[in-house]
C-alpha cells in the first residue's frame, strides 16, 4: 500500500518543521507548496513546489493532487473543503481538523467574516501562534498519519 502524502499549504504555515519530524519518522513524502521560495530542508522526501503568483494557484496544485489517504496541512477553508470532497484529511495548524460535519460552518464562517469587511466592520483575526498549539498540531497530524495509512489509495 502507499505511503500517505503530506502536503503543506506552505507561505503561511508555522508548523512546517514539525510536519518534517513527523513525515522523517513515518517516512513519508512532504510537498512543500508555495508562491515563492521558502527555505526547506534539503532531503530527498521532500519536495519544494514554486508556482505561480496569483489566488489560488498553490491550492489549485495542491487540490489537483491530494486524494484518499494524503494529508492537507492548511489554514484555507476553501482548499480543505477541496481535499476533504477528495478524500484526503485537512489539518489547521494548530492541529484542529477539518472534517466532513465541520467544513460547512467553517465556510459559512468565511462567508460571514468576508461580508462584514466588506461592509468596513473590524473583525478580529485568528489568535495568536504558541506552544500549545504546535504540541496539538503534532499530536493531531500524529493521529492524522496512523487514520491515514488505514486507507488504501
């Protein structure tokens, strides 16, 4: 059976290296997906994708690719509802997941958050980054790995 792949939404994401601890462990692939150059560990099992500028390019990538049994590290609802409709499981990086029951409130939530900026209301960003959320990430794409390598592509 393969392996499942990781695939990082990369230009915004905080846990990067941890994604790289857990995959060394498990030996798996890590697509690294960004609209630039970021410094990525040179290893075999992992592998740097520049595209495009432009919205939505990486996702698309991303989207196009990650199936049954793949892992989506990402804080874009729109993509994790993608890969979700894919078979593929969507983490944030604070290791919460999106899941099937989840993803229709979270864009509902998208939706909203859009209309009231759009209307000049302020809205609060996400909160800020810290250690319990980077422990939780990886005790999440821990688990994320092992449902993962349950399904046969």
């Amino acid at each position: 059976m393969p392996s499942p792949r990781l695939f990082i939404d990369a230009d915004a994401c905080p846990v990067k290296d941890e994604v790289y601890r857990v995959a060394e462990r498990y030996g798996l692939q890590v697509f690294v997906v960004s609209n630039g150059w970021i410094n990525t560990r040179r290893e075999t099992w992992i592998e740097q994708v520049v595209v495009d500028a432009g919205p939505d390019i990486a996702d698309d990538w991303i989207a196009e690719r990650a199936g049954s049994g793949d892992i989506v590290i990402t804080q874009d609802i729109p993509l994790a509802d993608r890969c979700l409709k894919a078979g593929a499981q969507a983490l944030k990086s604070n290791g919460q997941p999106f899941t099937p029951d989840s993803i229709g409130s979270a864009l509902a939530g998208r939706m909203v958050g859009e209309h009231l900026r759009s209307m000049g209301v302020a809205t609060s960003g996400p909160p800020p980054f810290g250690p319990k959320d980077r422990s939780a990430f990886l005790q999440a794409l821990d688990r994320a790995v092992v449902m993962a390598k349950r399904v046969v592509r």
